[in-house]
C-alpha cells in the first residue's frame, strides 16, 4: 500500500465522516425542536422513551448525538436520569441505521443525493428547504466516500497485500479485536463510522468475521469514550448518562465476547448471508438488539449504580449555573432548552425579592434586606452569564424557531434585570423609611397592597405565557386589562396621596417615597407585559429584535 492509496483512503474516510456530520447537523435544524418536545412528552414511561430513543437515533444516525442532547436536557431539568437511561438503550439500536443502509448498498444513488442536494442548498430561499437540500448532500457525501474508501484505489489494494492477508486470516485473538475496535472508534468517534469501515474491508473480502466479531465488541464498547471524554467537567447527571451509555455497551461486551468464543455464533452470522456487509451489519444489530433487550427491565437499578459511583457535588457559591454547561455547546436544540431553564430560575429570584422587597416595606423590617441584596447579585450575575452563553449559542447553526426564541431571551434578561432593579429601588426606600423614622397612613399601605397583587398577577402571567410560548388572546386581554387597571390604582393613589396632604395626613418627605415606589411597581407592570408580548409570534416584532 504505497502513499497514493493511503490519501485515497484517508480522503473517503474524510467525506464519510463529514457526510454523517453534515446531514446530521442538517436534521438538527429541521427537526431539533420538535425532536425536543418529543422528549418532553414521552420519556414518562421507559418503554415509551425507548422506543422514542430508537426513532431519534435512526433519524440522526449518532447515539452518541443523541445522548449528548438528553446530557443537555438533563441539565435543564426536561427529563430525569431514569427517563434519559431509557432513551439511550433505544438509541443503541437506532444507530444502527447506517450498517443497514450500507449493507444494503446505496451508494449508487450518491450521485443524485449531492446533485439535488447542492442544487436545493444554492437556489431555495427558504432555510428550511436548505436544511433539507443539507440533509440530501450529507447523505449523498457519506455514501459517496464509503464508496470510494472500499474502491480499488484505496482498501481494494490491501487486497494484494500479503502481510495485511497473512494477519488477517490469522487474526482470531478476542483480546486484540476489542483493542483494536476501541481504538479505532475512539479515534473516529463514531461507531458508525467504524462499523462502516468494517463493512467496507467486508466488501472486499479483507474482514473474517472470526475477527470481525470482536472488532464490532470493540468498537461498540469504543463508541463511549467520546462522551465520557465529553462529560468531563460537566454537570452530575450528564456524567451520569455518560456512565449508564459505557455500563450498556460493557454489559453487552461481557455476554457476546464468551458467546463468540464458546459456541458457534459466528457461523450463525456467516450462514446470514455470503455478503461480507450483511454479517458485520447483523452482527452490529445483534449487539445492540440483545443488550437493550436484557438491560430495559433494569435499568432502575443502573441509574441507582450511576448515583452511587458518581456523586452529587457540593458546591461552595450559588453564583453558578444550575443548567447551562458552558463546556458543551454542541447541540443547540438542549443548549437553547438550558438557557430557557436557566431564565426560568432567574425569573423565580426576581419575584422572591419583589416578594420579599413589599413585604419590608408594609412591615417595616429589614429582616430579609441581606437576601434581597444577594439575590439581587444572583440577578445580575446570571443576567450578565446567561447573555454570554447565549451569543456564543447564536454563533453555531441555529433552526428559524430557535433563532427567534434566543432573540427574545435577550429581551427577557433585560426586562427582568430591570425589574429586579426595580425590586432593590423599593428595599431601599423602606430602608429610608425606617433610616428617618417616617410613618405612613393605613390608606396609602393598602393602596400599595393592593397594586402589588395586580403587579405580580401581571408578572406571573407574563412569566408562565412567554415559557409556554403562547399568549392567548383571553390571556393578552387579561393582562392589557391589568396594565389599565394598574395606571388607573396609581393614578388615584396619587390622587388620595395630594388629598391627605391637604389635610395634613401626609407629609412630604414621606410623599416623594410613596410617589417613587408607586413607579416602580408601574415600571414592574410596564417590564412583565414586554415579556407577555415576546410569548406570541409576531413577525414584524421579530423582524425588530
């Protein structure tokens, strides 16, 4: 094999690797967000999320794709480990998909596959149809360079090689076809791609299965290392799904090597078929099958192993994310899921301490000012923390719908940074309150009462319509009625205010707090219905963002 064929093999692996990339991010963008509320709503039951976990991975053709987007769900609280551990065993046979395709041989129509590909890329105008055209070229790419990596330029000259021959059909130590099959993914990050290169070696004769099989065990043990490498640094619980992925492909290692060394297995994948392909494929399926098969009723008690190998950390200092990994932004669809988590939290701190702010103002005590100023550090810390990740989430391929959805989370930071600005501004007029000994009357503590419940019904609503991502036309009539029925109490809270002043009820050091609270709970209201707006679909408002 001189340095001709090895650049003819190196570049087939190269246009096969990027095929399964390139249609693979493709898919994301076409499907990522419906793919997301898939997992959202079926992952309750383990036999449900299993066979959710097969379809998802025969779309994306990549368990481990598929992982690291649950790795990102789990930290934004969609799902719990034990769903997650029931959508990665269906994942192990979805990946599948491409030995099947290969071993099928459809490389004939490649070809076509990149032509109309290019062809929808260059000319739709619309992003989906060229996520589409993605799709089409990637698939086309892939197959063309599985094609020319098994040609006779590249693997076809091993064919004449006697030291390749020689080790070959000498080969049969399990031990060496574990290594080897685990190096070879862990360099390739792929078990498809490994796998297809095994079937490629079939196709031309150069690949036993009395050898094979333990190559296919290798690499399927192999196609782990990416995410435990990936799972470095990251939050528990994905380096918990990164776990139970090794546990399954060690269990199913620990039954098919003695089964392939003591009874006549491999003769049983030979007499499949004659085609060399077919029985790597059949015995890539048969792993994959039988393990998820023998662990489904266990995996409760994997997850329980999970947990007791791998702890929760402690951690020292709330000013952390509880969702976003800021180490892996690869899929964009959970990353965009983290992010929304993650405001979610922060919206919770904003209304504590608009909470907690009314509260010392209509007692009269500083009893939580320490709190309220904490989580007012929370507030900008995550608001300042959240914007970066999120223009770093905008610089990679993003679909329409998360495109638009990271535009308005800009927005809503920025809406309830202030409102928490807002929250502080009313601590410390009840600090100037009880700092100068001011009284006020019954009158004007019930007219703040009673704002406030209307301002945090606006707040509330506006928070729950925009994570829902639906503002209905009752709900938006409920809350413009509430802005109205705000600027309606204030207005004649100021008015009483100017009458107790006359008669001598109210004095005018205490007036200048009232009137400046009583704007900042009509600021609160003004803040909360901007984030109403951005919960429904508005083109010419998104067109603005």
């Amino acid at each position: 094999m001189d340095i001709v064929n090895i650049i003819n093999l190196a570049g087939g692996l190269g246009l096969f690797l990027f095929g399964m990339r390139y249609m693979s991010d493709g898919i994301n963008q076409v499907a990522g967000t419906s793919l997301k509320r898939l997992l959202e709503k079926l992952t309750n039951n383990r036999f449900k999320g299993f066979l959710l976990g097969l379809l998802v991975t025969t779309i994306i053709q990549s368990s481990s794709a598929t992982t690291v987007m649950l790795m990102g769900f789990l930290n934004a609280g969609i799902m719990t480990l034990l769903q997650a551990s029931a959508v990665i065993l269906g994942a192990h046979i979805g990946t599948t998909i491409t030995a099947v395709l290969i071993a099928i041989d459809v490389s004939a129509i490649a070809p076509i596959c990149i032509f109309i590909g290019i062809v929808m890329i260059m000319f739709c105008k619309k992003s989906t149809k060229r996520n589409i055209g993605q799709i089409i070229l990637g698939f086309g790419i892939l197959f063309f360079g599985l094609k020319y990596m098994s040609g006779d330029s590249a693997m076809g000259v091993l064919k004449t090689s006697a030291a390749f021959k020689s080790f070959i059909m000498k080969a049969n130590n399990p031990l060496v076809g574990l290594l080897v099959g685990g190096l070879m993914c862990a360099i390739l990050q792929s078990s498809s791609a490994s796998i297809g290169v095994l079937q490629a070696l079939a196709l031309q004769g150069l690949m036993p299965m009395n050898f094979a099989i333990y190559l296919i065990i290798g690499v399927n043990v192999g196609s782990a290392m990416p995410l435990l490498l990936s799972s470095i640094g990251a939050k528990t619980n994905a380096k918990r799904a990164a776990f139970i992925y090794f546990i399954f492909d060690v269990v199913g290692m620990l039954i098919f090597t003695p089964l392939a060394i003591l009874t006549p297995y491999t003769s049983f994948l030979t007499n499949l078929s004659a085609n060399g392909s077919v029985q790597v494929a059949s015995g890539h399926i048969i792993f994959k099958v039988v393990t998820a098969i023998i662990l489904l009723p266990f995996v409760k008690y994997i997850v329980k192993l999970s947990e007791t190998v791998i702890k929760r950390k402690e951690h020292d200092s709330d000013f952390r994310f509880l969702y976003i990994d800021p180490l892996h932004v690869g899929n964009t669809t959970s990353s965009v899921a983290q992010v929304s988590s993650e405001i979610v939290r922060m919206a919770g701190i904003v209304r504590e301490n608009l909470e907690l702010s009314i509260q010392a103002f209509n007692n009269g005590t500083l009893e939580h000012a320490h709190l309220i100023r904490e989580n007012e550090e929370k507030i900008n810390w995550l608001n300042s923390n959240i914007s970066d990740f999120a223009i770093t989430l905008t610089a990679q391929p993003l679909s329409p719908h998360s495109s638009e959805y990271v535009g308005k989370l800009f927005h809503v930071l920025i809406d309830l940074e202030r409102i928490g600005d807002h929250a502080m501004n009313i601590l410390e007029r009840t600090e100037r309150t009880i700092e100068d000994n001011l009284a006020f009357s019954e009158y004007g503590m019930a007219d703040v009462r009673k704002i406030y419940d209307v301002v945090i019904k606006i707040y509330d609503l506006s928070i729950d319509a925009f994570f829902k991502e639906d503002l209905t036309a009752s709900q938006k009539t409920e809350v413009q009625g509430l802005i109205k029925e705000t600027q309606d109490m204030i207005t004649k809270a100021l008015d009483d205010h100017v009458v107790r002043l006359r008669k001598g009820i109210c004095h005018t050091a205490q007036g200048v707090i009232f009137t400046k609270l009583l704007q900042d709970l009509d600021r609160t209201g003004d803040h909360s219905y901007n984030i109403a707006k951005l919960a429904k679909k508005d083109t010419e408002l998104i067109s603005q963002l």
